[in-house]
C-alpha cells in the first residue's frame, strides 16, 4: 500500500527527511512550508547556518552526528555541485570555561569524534592562540547553505516530492494537503521553532537560541572555534569559510530565549573584533577595518529543552505524526542520521498497518 505524506517544514529537518523518504516509490511525497529555499526570515533557521560539522553530543546521544557524517563527507567528494567542501577545524580551549562547557563535547579532551573525523590531533603549545590553553585540529566540512538547500529540494523533486506553500495553524491541516488528493496517512512535523505554536503540538519545550552573524568576503582557513570569549556568557568566537565563494561566517551569539530579529550593530562589531583576534590572517593584519562586510544576520536555533524530539504520535482521528524538531545549533551535523530514524519510523507505521 502507498503511503501518502505530508512534510511540514522545509528547512534542512523536513528537506532530509523528505529526501530519504522519497527513496521509497511507495512514497508519495508532498512537502509545505511557510518558507521555503531562497527565503531569508527569522522564523527559517536553516539558511542562517554556517554550516560546519563540530561535534556537540556527548557519546551516548552521539548517534545523529556519527550517522550524518558519512553522507557529508561523500557528498563533499563526489557532488560538488551540493556545495560542501572540506575544511579543516581549529578548537581552542580555556581552562576557565571548562565548567560553563561541560556538556558540550566540542570542547573535551580525547572526544568520542576523534575516531570520526579524520586527522584529529592535539595542537602543540606553540600552535595555540594566545589566550588559550589548548586545542585539537581535524578535518571537518562547511555548507554552503545558500547552494545546498536549494540541492536538496532539486533532489527530492528528482524523486518526484511535490512543493507547496502552506501555513498550518495545526499540524491535523497537513492531512487534506497531500498533492495526490487522498488523504496524508503519514504527516512529518519538521517545523523547529514552529513546533511552539502550531496547534496540536504546541511544545512550550522550544526556546530560540538566537545566533548573530556577520559575513565578511575575506577567507580564512582553517576554520576556528573558541571554547569562550570574555565578552559575556551569550558570546562566541567561531569563524567558518563557505564553499563556492560562499563568505565566510563569523559568529557569534548564543542567546535563549532572545527572539530579536534586528542585528544589534554593538555585537557585531564584537563579533568582528574577536574574528580578527583569533585568526588576524583573516583582515590581512588591518584588524575590523580589512574586513568587507557582506550582511549581517540573525537567526534563532531551534533548542529544545530535554533534546531533539524524533518519535511518532497518534493523533485521535488515527494520523500518525513523525516528529523531526528541536535542533538547536546542529540541524546540519546531525540531518541524515535524524532523517534516516524518520524512515524507520515510518516503516514501522507502514509495517504495523499490513
Ligand atoms: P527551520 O530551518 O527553521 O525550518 C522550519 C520549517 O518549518 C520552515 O520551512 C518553516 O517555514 C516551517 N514552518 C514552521 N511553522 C510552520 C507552520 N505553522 N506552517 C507551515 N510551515 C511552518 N547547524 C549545524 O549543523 N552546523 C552549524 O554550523 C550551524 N550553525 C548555525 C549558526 C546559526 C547562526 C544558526 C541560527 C543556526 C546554526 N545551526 C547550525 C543550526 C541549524 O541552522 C538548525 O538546527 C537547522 O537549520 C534547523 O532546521 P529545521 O529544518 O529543523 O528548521
């Protein structure tokens, strides 16, 4: 028997998920979204992203970024036109900020992804920046997310997923939506920070992190993190050079529960000062003035408090709903193996249906 899905979401989350679904012939496939590839808005987090992959889950929960990480390195060797190209990774880290970053894996000693991604080493003393303690270097990727959104929705229309706007008020909408005529037996709910509000979900778990950017035309590789800054708690140093003459993206901010869409111009020249701090290269030595700005941004990560939410729900008219939502700030990293535990959520719906 076909199964008729609806996608709600066209971010990276709905865009992934469709995309493996529509391996499936049985399939059929329609996605609807408020925004959609090419549309800049904060309630879109996907085009905002730098997008790299460093590692933030701890072991246990390592699964949506050890999962992903194949896809993103053959993408990167075979799909050029997909807009990912290697770059290598540079984490700094300071004693001091070791207890604010417990949680986060990026930032440990002889982390689980040592294995994964390929070159890992510790930096000698004389490779650390000033300021810092230590540091490791690996090969990671960057995501030119201006060219790879748009990839990924031509992929899945190469698989024969159809497009269409919609604004749900609730998710139980997406079931008349379906482009075939019949009613969605199957509805996928990827829509991050939507998720709050959307009437039959209404998750008051999801919180924005909202994440300032300024893109310069200035590269810079390697790419850099920096475990803190002394800027302020909600304030980072991260630098990331984006394929194909992309920009690069310099970052950041880290802010719950700040939904303020208007860059704020006091961040981004902090945000600018700490770039050229960390890697002067990056202005050719001149400090913020050999910088050449190309936008300044503003988008808010999908966090969730308790994690993703990946798992399947039984609305009472019977549809079931596959939820794919609460990324925070590794939507990218962690897309395929997210998306790949979606089709295994619909298969078993499809498996316990015959
Ligand atoms: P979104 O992209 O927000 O998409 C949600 C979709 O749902 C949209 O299409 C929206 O229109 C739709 N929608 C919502 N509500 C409704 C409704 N009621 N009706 C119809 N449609 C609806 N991740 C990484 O992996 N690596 C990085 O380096 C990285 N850097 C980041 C830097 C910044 C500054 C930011 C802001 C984020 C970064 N992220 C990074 C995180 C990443 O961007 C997100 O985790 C990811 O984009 C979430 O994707 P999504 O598809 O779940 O959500």
């Amino acid at each position: 028997m076909a199964n008729v899905i609806v996608v709600v979401g066209a971010g990276v989350s709905g865009l992934t998920s469709a995309l493996l679904l529509s391996r499936n012939k049985a399939n059929k496939i329609t996605v609807v979204a408020k925004h959609m590839p090419g549309d800049y808005d904060i309630e879109y987090a996907s085009p905002w992203a730098g997008a790299n992959m460093l590692p933030m889950a701890d072991d246990e929960n390592s699964r949506w970024e050890r999962r992903t990480w194949p896809e993103l390195k053959r993408l990167t060797e075979e799909v050029p036109e997909a807009g990912i190209h290697f770059q290598k990774a540079r984490v700094y880290r300071r004693v001091k900020d070791e207890e604010a970053n417990y949680s986060d894996t990026l930032f440990h000693a002889n982390p689980w992804y040592m294995s994964m991604l390929p070159d890992y080493r510790e930096l000698s003393q004389e490779e650390v920046i000033p300021g810092h303690d230590s540091g490791c270097e690996f090969t990671s990727v960057c995501i030119n997310t201006v060219i790879y959104l748009p990839w990924l929705l031509g992929q899945c229309v190469k698989n024969g997923v159809i497009f269409k706007r919609a604004v749900l008020s609730k998710i139980q909408e997406a079931k008349l939506l379906s482009h075939t005529g019949q009613p969605a037996n199957i509805i996928i709910n990827a829509t991050a920070l939507g998720s709050l509000k959307l009437g039959g979900v209404k998750d008051t778990a999801m919180i924005p992190a909202r994440g300032q950017v300024v893109v310069v035309r200035n590269e810079c590789s390697p790419m850099v993190a920096t475990s803190g800054t002394d800027d302020g708690e909600t304030e980072m140093a991260y630098i990331m050079q984006r394929a194909l003459g992309g920009g690069t993206i310099l970052g950041g901010t880290y802010d719950m529960g700040n939904w303020e869409s208007v860059p704020d111009p006091n961040i981004a020249n902090r945000i600018m000062q700490r770039a050229v701090r960390v890697a002067p290269e990056l202005a050719g030595g001149r400090g913020i003035e050999g910088l050449s700005v190309i936008r300044h941004g503003v988008g808010l990560r999908p966090y969730r408090q308790g994690g993703v939410r990946i798992e399947d729900e039984v609305l009472e008219d019977g549809t079931s709903v596959v939820h794919n939502y609460g990324h925070a700030g590794w939507g990218y990293q962690g897309s395929y193996g997210c998306a790949e535990r979606v089709v295994e959520l619909v298969d078993e719906i499809q498996r316990g249906k015959n």
